[in-house]
C-alpha cells in the first residue's frame, strides 16, 4: 500500500508508523527500542560531518535524510509509550531557539553580545531553572572523550577555573608526560588519561577546538601514509624504519613541508 500524503515530513511519519505497526509492519523496526535506536543516531550524525568534510552536497542530502530518521524513529517510540510525539519536539525546539533569540523574537534589545556568549549565558539559565546545581551539569557523558574534556573544562572556565595564558596548561601537559613515563602497569592507563586532558586545555588555550584540529590531524595522516604506500608500490611492509621515514620526509616535502 502506497503512503503519499501532501507533505513529505508527514509522508515520513506515516512510513514510520507503518512499519512499526503491531501487526502488519516490519519485524526488525518493531523489535527496536531507544537503547538499540541510539548507536545509529550517533553514526549518522558522524556520517552527516563527513559529508560535510568531502563537500560532498548530493550524500549530505542522503545523510541529513537518514538523521531525520532517526529523529523520527525515537519519536514514534516516545508517542507509542504515551510519553510525546514527533510535534511535540518540533514545538520544543521552536520554543527554545525563540527564547534563546529575545532580540530576535521578543522586545529584548540587543545588548551587543556576541552570539555564542548570549547563547551560553541563556542556556545557563535554563540550566538553574532547570535545577542545575554544578556547573558541569548538562555534558553529556555520551559524547565522545575529546568533546566531553573540552565542554568540561569550559564550563570550568567560565565559573573562573582555568589557566590564565597558555605557559599553565603547557606546564602541566609536561608534568603529565612525566608521570605518564614513571607510571607502573596499574597506574598508567589513568596517568594517559590525564595527560589527553592535560593536552585538550593546551589546544583550548590557543582558541583551537580539540576536535576539528584531531580531525584535521587525522585526515593528515591517512593522506601521507597513504601517498607514502604509493610510493612504495606495494613493498611499504618490507621496508625498515629507515626507508619508511625516509618515504614519510618525501611525502612531506612534496606537500610543501620542510
């Protein structure tokens, strides 16, 4: 049976209706709860970024497609469980972007702000009235590790926990890379850890995000090795580290690097 009606947001919802039906839908999306629905939420916002980071236009329509299924998803959940349905989030984020933006949607004046303070200091104060008591309250622990340290250690920072210029966080980065080396079997997964931490400040404190600058890093990587591989013809894992390096150096110089 085909479902067509006038809008495409409504002919999804009816798809999705459909197939969780009880009856006539579809085995593995009726077996589906919030838990098993999560993991895929978080992989195809990812797979949205990298089709930003490809400039890839045509696979970010795909992908923001398949995220809103995902929103879609948790919804008809929520309203089969009685607890509220797919308008009711739409309702609740156009509250919240219209009481984030007074000087937009209200008589508030602008008072010169720039945008993203104005946005923490609202979204502070929806954090209290909410009863926050910390001011770490609201990171979400499932975000990944290297976002996470840095929301922490701003939120640190605005309450005036935080390093006043760059020589304290580089200091302790090296204090943690002492401790780190001296560090025995037991202590040393939570020795790295510190020093990860220690090493998101020192980026955060040269007004850099940890996690695009890892990104960048990374893409950087994957792109030397493997123009390093190229050269190689097919004899990269033969070679010693010397002639490995040696590739690496060519790679570098080719790309402009000295």
């Amino acid at each position: 049976m085909s479902i067509a009606p006038n809008r495409p947001i409504d002919r999804l919802l009816a798809i999705m209706a459909r197939l969780r039906d009880r009856v006539s839908g579809c085995e593995w999306d009726r077996a589906q709860n919030f838990t098993t629905i999560a993991p895929y939420t978080i992989e195809e916002a990812y797979e949205v970024a990298d089709a930003i980071e490809r400039d890839d236009m045509a696979a970010l329509r795909d992908e923001l497609g398949d995220l809103l299924l995902q929103v879609v998803f948790h919804a008809r959940m929520a309203e089969e469980a009685g607890l509220f349905a797919f308008e009711d989030v739409a309702a609740a984020i156009s509250d919240k972007l219209e009481q984030r933006h007074p000087h937009i949607f209200g008589d508030a004046p602008d008072s010169g702000e720039r945008q993203a303070d104005r946005w923490e200091k609202l979204k502070a104060d929806e954090r209290v009235a909410q009863g926050a008591t910390s001011a770490l309250d609201g990171v979400a622990a499932a975000l990944p590790a290297l976002m996470r340290a840095e929301k922490l250690q701003k939120r640190a920072a605005r309450v005036g926990f935080d390093w006043p210029d760059p020589a304290g966080p580089a200091d302790k980065l090296r204090e943690e890379l002492d401790e780190l080396a001296a560090a025995d079997a037991a202590q040393r997964a939570e020795e790295a850890g510190d020093l990860l931490f220690a090493a998101v400040n020192v980026v955060r404190a040269y007004d850099v995000a940890p996690e695009d600058a890892l990104r960048a890093a990374n893409a950087k990587f994957e792109r030397r090795f493997r123009a390093m591989e190229a050269l190689a013809g097919g004899d990269f894992p033969s070679l010693n580290l010397a002639a490995q390096e040696a590739l690496w150096q060519r790679v570098k110089t080719a790309e402009g690097k000295p």
